[in-house]
C-alpha cells in the first residue's frame, strides 16, 4: 500500500468515527405524558412538568441529545426490559422488584400515597373506610399492591391518570387512591372545589429514573442530580413546580 493510500483510507475511517461520536443517535427516553405536574401537556400544547424539565437540564448538564416517547405507564418498565427505550422518567417509584429487572439513578423525588374524594363526602377519612368502597387507580403502579395489602377489593384500573379523575367525578367510584403529587395537584387546580384529598400520606414512594440493566448512563444521571442538589438547579425547579422550598 502506498503511503498516500494509507493516508487517505485513515482520513476516511477517521471520519466516520468523528461523525459517530457527534452524530450520536439521541437517546429514547419513556415517558407517561398524563402525570400533572411531573409530566403533561400544558395549554399550549407544550410537553412540560417537573421530570420534563429535570431530565432535560440533566441531559444538556452531560451533553445528551435525547427524544420523548410516549406511552401508557405499565408499558415503561417492559420497554426497559426489552431495551426499546434507553432511559424512563415517569415519577417511578423504586421498588425491589422493579430493581430486579432495571435499574433506577439516585433518587430525585419523595411522595406518598394518599386517598381522593368527592368534596360533599364525609365517610372517607382512611384506608380503612375504603374496604368497603369502589375505589379508583392507575394499571402497574404501586397504589395497586398497596390497596392489595390492605385488603381493598372493589378496585378499578385506568392506564390514564384523567380517567381517575372522571371516575370519580362521575360517581363510578367513591375514591382515587394514587401519589400524592398528582391528587393534590388536581385538588389544588382543575379539581378545585370539586374534590379534597384526605387522611395521611401512606407508603413512602422515592422517584427514580429507570434504565435497562447495565447502562452506564445510570451512574452519570446520579452524579449530576447529586451535583443539582448541591448548586440549587434542583430547589429553583422543585419551587417552580410544588410552590414550595425542597426539603
Ligand atoms: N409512583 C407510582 C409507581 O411508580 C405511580 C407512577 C405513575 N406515573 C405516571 N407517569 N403515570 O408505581
């Protein structure tokens, strides 16, 4: 070979490399759209809430190029599992067995689990008043094997969160039982004056951001909410978004 065709066949491979690497194909992360305030569709149409935003500074903060993809909540832990999405921010809770099949970055979030009622009903105060009522929640979250636990029978499952809502406005069932966040967020906004949340905060619930098995991203997503925590990114986000400094 001569020198000149050595030359020339590296400045082709060299090429390619270098346009692999800037041109790297942008992550797929999943995401539930129907989470209020984690995950939504504002009035203008615009993809927004607190995961929204949170994944997209920690994504600019690691030089990320990454694209939504939407889909019901009980596809999000399958579609790690199967390696059709790359990462997952849907205000998942860690759980064990959720930790067997993926894996979660430190956790960016604390909620609870709490009970949705119509604003006129007196009789509901506690998971203990439910066993004897129609009660509400979403498909594959962790309100469902609560409620089990607690010997809830009368349980319907929705794949969207506004069809809990609805149920329960339309008198389909007595309650919702689900996260805090979103119940109290619907109470506080388009709910207002037509439901309450009520009781204790029940089954503490740390959101993580899942990924298959063995990602490497896991360990940067870590490092950069840690470092958000530290430099006040993430208190100027949680106020914008629960009104109230983060613990
Ligand atoms: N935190 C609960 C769970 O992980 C419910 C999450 C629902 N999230 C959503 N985007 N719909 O099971």
């Amino acid at each position: 070979m001569t020198k000149f065709f050595k030359s020339f066949l590296c400045a082709i491979i060299c090429s390619f490399i270098a346009l692999g690497t800037v041109h790297a194909k942008p992550l797929i992360v999943g995401v539930d759209a129907n989470f209020r305030p984690f995950e939504f569709k504002n009035e203008k149409g615009e993809f927004t809430g607190f995961d929204v935003q949170l994944f997209d500074a920690i994504a600019k903060d690691l030089g990320l190029d990454y694209k939504w993809q939407t889909m019901d909540f009980n596809g999000i832990i399958p579609a790690l599992q199967s390696n059709s999405i790359d990462a997952a921010i849907a205000g998942i809770t860690i759980k064990s067995s959720r930790e067997e099949v993926v894996d979660f970055s430190y956790p960016y979030y604390d909620a609870g689990l709490v009970i949705l009622v119509r604003e006129d009903n007196d009789d509901i105060k506690t998971i203990d008043d439910l066993k004897d009522k129609k009660v509400a929640t979403k498909l594959a979250t962790t309100s469902v094997d609560f409620l089990k636990s607690q010997n809830i029978t009368d349980v319907k499952l929705f794949p969207n969160t506004d069809n809990l809502f609805m149920e329960l406005l339309t008198g389909g069932v007595d309650a919702v039982f689900f996260d805090s966040p979103p119940l109290m967020y619907y109470s506080q906004n388009q709910g207002k004056g037509k439901v309450k949340v009520v009781g204790p905060l029940y089954q503490g619930q740390s959101y993580g951001i899942a990924f298959p098995q063995g990602s490497e991203l896991r360990e940067k997503f870590t490092i950069t909410i840690l470092k958000f925590k530290e430099d006040g990114t993430y208190a100027k986000l949680y106020e914008k978004w629960f009104g109230a400094p983060s613990k």
